[in-house]
C-alpha cells in the first residue's frame, strides 16, 4: 500500500471521509512516507492518531528520562494522571471558552433496549450516533498540566511549588503532518507561586529547554507565540497574548528554513489557574502559574527527521545524551 | 453612548471596581477586567451598537478605557 495516499478521516458525523487535500502537504509528505515506510508510527486510519514502534518509543522514553534529570534540582511533585480528566476541572478552567473545537468529549450509552437497537441500526449503517450517545462528567485532557490545578488547593509554601507532570493530551485538529498528532505527550514542568517567580521559571526552563536541544543536535530558537483562540474573539486573545509575551515557542526549521515548528513552549497563565482552583501563594495572594512543556512525540519527530529513521546510527553524542 | 458603555462593562466587564466609579480613561484592565472579560465586553458591544469591530480594531488597546472604547465605536459606526 502507499504510504502517500491521503488516510481517510472520521468527519463530526462519525463517518469515513477523505481528507482534503492541504496545500502545503507536499511539504510533510516524504517524511511522513519515511515515518511509515520505516515503520515508526502505524497509522490508524484517523489522521493524527498513530501506533508507535518499539523504536520510536525508546526515543521518545530518553527523551522523557533526559527531562526529568535536567529538572532533577527543581525537588518537584512528582504528579502523572490518566488521559481523561474531570469536566469540573475542565468546565472551570477556561478551555471551552478559548479552544471548543479542540475539546474531545467522552460519551457513553444510557438508553434503553429500543435505544441500543438503533444505535446498533445506525453503526451497521454508518449513520450518526451522537443522537443516541450521553455525556458523561469526563473529557480528555487537552494539555497535561491541567489536572494537577485542582489538587493543589490552598496555600502554597513560602517560594511556590514545583511539579513535573507527564503525558497525553488530545486535540482535535485532524492533519496528515505527522508533527500535528491528535493524540500526543507533554512533559511539563509547573510552577505555582507568585508573579516573578513565574517569570523567573519559564525564563529559566527556556533557556535550559535551548540548551537540551541544542545538545541533541536540533537547531532551535525560542519566539514569542500565540495559541490558536477560536474564532473572531480568539483573535483579540491572540493578540494580547503576544502584546503581552504570555507564550512563547521553542521552534526548529523541519521542512523549510523558513517554516518553523514548535517543539516545546512555555506558558505565563497569570492567575487563570489560580484564580479558579483556590491556589494561593504563601503571601495570600491568588498564585501566578507558569509551565514549560517538552514536546516528547514532536521532539521525537524532529531528531528523527534530522538524524535518520534509525538511531543506532546517530551520532555518538546524540545517543549518549539520549541513553547515558 | 457612554452610559450604554458603562453597562455593556458592568455586565461583562468582571471588574473588580463598581462602573460608576471609573473615570473615562481608568484602565479596565488595571480595574481587573481579564482577556476574557474583554472578549465578552467586545461581542456585547458589538450587540448593543449593532456593529462589527474591523480586524485591525481585535486588540487589547481599543478596550482599554471607556474613551478607547468610545474611539473604536465611532470609528465603526461612520464607517
């Protein structure tokens, strides 16, 4: 089979469409054929939503344990939470108001036997299920950091806390570029305490997150960012966003110098967690929050495309740094 | 136009200082108005005046104070 065909995707209704084809996938699609070809990710048949091989997975595990020694002086909770996260958290922390279109819902069956027999009807059939599908109180986590929030309620000790907090996220943002997965992992490193001190980490874990790159032979560079708000008013939250240096991206040219992709970021939240969860920092105040996240699966991508499909032919100090 | 102003902030602006209490150039945000207060306070006025704000207008500065926010309804309004 070609690798190069566009895989088909499920649409909002729950049937099998093609994908339209992008302008620029041109540029993604020899290192997605090398990707599949080589067989370090399996596609699934969702654009976005990939099997991983024992080879990328040792990647993207030295990738992980690398982090956690460059943060091993942070003395920070040590948090992991399942990829589905409550929607108490989720209503609460500001996500449906600025990415509705990315939130991935979890529903459930709750009719009766006529009920279970039209869906059974309507899955035989292709048609749409979300009719005879419930919420539940659960969606799954958009980004890593957000469950820990709330089980940090109260006031933090003199100096802020730290954790490290590790896993996969879900966005739904449907694309044959293999560094635009649906499901993925982060492995942030949080801070919670006041406003300098949020600051002073995300200054700190930019520059170390440069230099950890930069070490694995990756050309990066860090820039001011903006995340995707949706719609009209998104633009306006994108904006002071950037107005106020709130993100930022650590980026690196994968398929054109002038095309560059991020491959961690770090976030300034103000008091946009703290506020809500009833964190406070020592001096009674609503904490400021600040996370920098590595992006294991696009840091991953990005090593594999700059130094080949296997790794036992990277370079020596590449692998060391990778597997000590 | 300014009393129409003061409710639309009074009713999304979230600020943490009672409206009547603002001068026209009090800064909203500064007052404790978030990004996303500004975003409901811009969708409310564009209701209220039966506008729509240009492109260029989607930034922090037109919905700083009631006198920006004034500026940006005019310059909607005799366009």
């Amino acid at each position: 089979m070609s690798t190069t065909e566009a895989i088909p995707t499920t649409g909002p209704d729950g049937r099998t469409v093609p994908s339209a084809p992008s302008p620029e996938a041109e540029a993604w699609q020899p290192f997605r054929t090398m990707l599949l070809d080589a067989g370090l990710l399996v596609p699934t048949g969702v654009d976005g939503l990939y099997g991983r091989s024992g080879t990328y997975e040792s990647v993207a595990e030295g990738m992980d344990r690398l982090v956690l020694r460059v943060g091993a002086d942070q003395d920070a909770l040590s948090m992991r939470f399942p990829p589905v996260m409550p929607w108490a958290t989720f209503q609460r922390n500001g996500y449906l108001e600025s990415f509705p279109d990315q939130m991935g819902s979890v529903h459930t069956f709750r009719g009766n036997e006529r009920d279970h027999g039209e869906l059974l009807r309507r899955t035989e059939e292709d048609e749409d299920r979300g009719p005879l599908l419930a919420t539940t109180d659960m969606v799954l986590c958009p980004a890593v950091c957000h469950p820990l929030y709330p089980t940090l309620r109260g006031v933090l000790p003199e100096g802020g806390r730290r954790a490290e907090v590790y896993g996969y996220c879900f966005r739904h943002e449907p694309s044959t570029d293999p560094f635009r997965m649906q499901a993925f992992r982060q492995h942030d490193y949080v801070y919670l305490g006041t406003p300098d001190g949020a600051r002073a980490h995300r200054d700190l874990w930019i520059e170390r997150g440069l230099e950890v790159l930069t070490g694995l032979g990756l050309e990066v560079e860090s820039v001011v960012a903006n995340d995707p708000f949706f719609g009209r008013p998104g633009r306006m939250l994108a904006a002071n966003q950037r107005i106020e240096e709130l993100k930022y991206e650590i980026v690196t040219p994968v398929y054109a110098t002038d095309r560059q992709t991020a491959i961690s970021s770090s976030n300034c939240h103000l008091d946009h967690f703290g506020r809500p969860f009833g964190i406070e920092s020592a001096d009674g105040e609503v904490a400021h929050t600040a996370c920098f996240g590595f992006g294991i699966d696009r840091i991953t991508l990005a090593l594999l495309h700059r130094h080949g499909p296997d790794p036992d032919t990277w370079p020596k100090a590449v692998r060391s740094t990778l597997w000590p | 136009m300014d009393q129409e102003i003061r409710q639309v902030l009074a009713e999304h602006g979230r600020l943490a200082v009672d409206v009547s209490s603002l001068d026209e150039n009090t800064d909203l945000f500064a007052a404790g108005m978030t990004s996303h207060a500004s975003v409901n306070v811009m969708l409310a006025l564009e209701d209220a005046f039966d506008i729509e704000f240009a492109e260029s207008m989607l930034k922090k500065s037109t919905f700083e104070s009631i006198a920006s926010i004034r500026a940006g309804v005019l310059e909607m309004t005799d366009a």
